[in-house]
C-alpha cells in the first residue's frame, strides 16, 4: 500500500517537474505588434468586424489577414490609430454599419420584456442579466453599445440609449499615453 503511494507521489511529482520545465522552456511569446492593435480597439467583443473578438481581429491586422476599417464600434477613430500605428494609410470604413455612432447602451423596456433570455445569449459582454420568464435588466457600466441584443429580441423591447458626453464617460480612443514625471521646483 505504502510502496503504490510512494509510486504515485514520485510519479506526480516528476510529472510535474517536467511540465514546469516545458513550460519554461517551449514558452511562446505574443505579438508585440498584435497586443498594441488589441489595445487601441474598443473591446466589445461584438464580432462585427467578422472574427470572433477584439484579439483575433488584432491578430489578422498582425499578420495582414484583415484591413484596418473593419471596427464599427471603434468607428473612424480606431482605424487612424490603426494606420499611424502600423504606418499605413487611412481608407475609408468598410460600409455604412461601421460609421461612427455616438456612443450608446442597451435598454430594455420593462412592460414589454417577456423573459425569453436570447438577448442574453446575444451579448457578448454578459451586461444583460436576467432569468427564463423574468424580467431582464441592462449592467450600464458593462454594455459597450455594439447592439447585438437588438436583432434577436422578439418583442423588440430593447432600445439604445445615447450616453451623454461627460468628462466621466468621455474616453479617449487611444492607450494611455506613458505617464510623465512632473517636475517640483
């Protein structure tokens, strides 16, 4: 009994020590080029651009699968970051979905929603919450606009709401620039 614990204890623990060596050794690095992109795009997961998120999209531009003007969350903003950060120039969004909206979020009526849980399904981000034949309700803070939860609600009960242009819910469209020292004197 003693010697198959000690075999399986020494086992687990060579079993372990050769993954921790993989993993260091076969480690991969990411992209630079591709998280810089992911970091100027909005992040809404929304796979209106045709991939199935923010990073995938990033690592098409990477490697030139994809064109710059594919991100109608990120409007024409995000494709002049995209092409002064990858040196190329500016071309026109793809079509007319990727023109620039303001910025908005889902609302959903409560007289009118019937608790049938596809806009849940719908949303990328989880920013609808809700159960079977409840009444849903919309995570302000979380809803990042791409209105994915609009197409499969059969009662159409739920509306965009522009958000008001406020020095607390303006955000600039680019990465944080490096913070600078300043200096006392």
């Amino acid at each position: 009994m003693i010697t198959a614990i000690l075999t399986i204890a020494g086992l687990a623990t060579l079993f372990g020590l050769v993954l921790g060596y993989s993993a260091i050794r076969f480690r991969v690095e990411g992209d630079p080029i591709a998280d810089q992109i992911d970091a100027i795009l909005p992040q809404t997961q929304c796979g209106q651009c045709g991939f199935g998120g923010c990073r995938p999209y990033a690592e098409a531009i990477a490697s030139g699968e994809a064109e710059i003007n594919r991100c109608p969350p990120g409007g024409e903003s995000t494709m002049i970051a995209l092409a002064e950060l990858l040196g190329r120039d500016p071309i026109a969004l793809d079509d007319e979905a990727a023109a620039e909206k303001p910025k908005s979020v889902a609302y959903i009526v409560d007289a009118e929603c019937i608790g049938c849980t596809l806009c849940i399904q719908a949303c990328p981000v989880d920013a609808i919450m809700g159960a079977a034949k409840q009444l849903h309700a919309v995570i302000a803070s979380e809803c990042t606009g791409c209105e994915l939860c609009l197409p499969p609600c059969p009662v159409e009960c739920i509306h965009m709401h522009p958000i008001e242009t406020t020095p607390q819910t303006w955000r600039w469209p680019y990465p944080a620039p490096p913070a600078r020292e300043v200096a006392n004197g």
